[in-house]
C-alpha cells in the first residue's frame, strides 16, 4: 500500500470570476476484498482518496456490508480505476449497494459492477450505492439481481 500523489486543484464558480484552490492527498491503492471491505475503519478513514488496481472478487461474503451510512456515509473519492468487482451479495440493511450513502463532496468513479445480488427488505437500493449525494460517473453495472420484500 502507497499514497500515491498530491493533487492541486483550481475551481471557479458558475460566472468563472471566482477562483478557488483545493489540495487533495490521493490515498491509498489497495488490492484485496478485505482492504475494500476496510474503508470505513480507522486505517481506511471513510474521508480519504481511494484507488482499486486490481479486481476483486466478494464471494466470500456472504453480506456485502456498504461502505458508509446515513449516519457516516462515504465522504472521500473512489477511483475503480476500470477493475472489477465481481459477486457482491446483500441480504439486508437500510441503504444499500457497493455504497450504502455517499456525502455530497465524494466522487465515485470508473467502477466496473458485475453479477451482483441484492435481495431483502430495504428503502434504497443500487449497484454503486444505496444512496449518491455525491458524484457516479464512469460506472458500470451488469448483471444486477435486485429484489425488494418491503411493504411501501
């Protein structure tokens, strides 16, 4: 595991007159399901950058368990960085999906989703997330089973 760079950023606002500078450390690469399953522990802070390189495969979990909630949703960056995630199941929760809630300052990008179960009794479901405040661009998810039991 590394940190891997900084990144300077500069954003002007909706009239392109005011111009703000943000300074972004780009976190950790990890490899394993157990260091994705990690974010949201203290090594793996839910504010940090985070960047996949290689495919991950969650078989072995038997309950996907989403990486953030409504009480501390995911509030870093994820780049998938165009590696797959293959066969996460959940079988309950709230807010579900690879991400139960992402924060209006996260972004979640090039994540590739496949063969993925989510089935149980819950208010918000996705393959990325449960629920974005944030920004998903460059995702893809295939081969989503989604079956919802609540009463609404």
């Amino acid at each position: 595991m590394q940190i891997t760079d900084i990144k300077i950023r500069k954003f002007f606002d909706e009239n392109f007159t005011n111009l703000t500078w943000t300074c972004e450390i780009c976190g950790k690469e990890f490899e394993t399901k157990e260091q994705l399953d990690d974010i949201g522990s203290e090594e793996f802070p839910l504010l940090k950058s985070y960047k996949l390189v290689q495919d991950i495969d969650l078989k072995s979990f038997d309950n996907w368990t989403p990486i953030g909630d409504s009480v501390t949703p995911f509030s870093g960056n994820f780049d998938g960085n165009n590696k797959l995630i293959s066969n996460m199941k959940i079988t309950s929760g709230n807010n579900v999906g690879l991400f139960g809630e992402i924060s209006s300052t996260s972004v979640v990008s090039n994540v590739l989703l496949s063969n993925a179960i989510i089935e149980g009794s819950f208010d918000n479901a996705g393959g990325i997330a449960g629920i974005n405040n944030g920004t998903i661009r460059h995702c893809e998810v295939s081969d989503l089973r989604l079956t919802n039991n609540k009463d609404n």
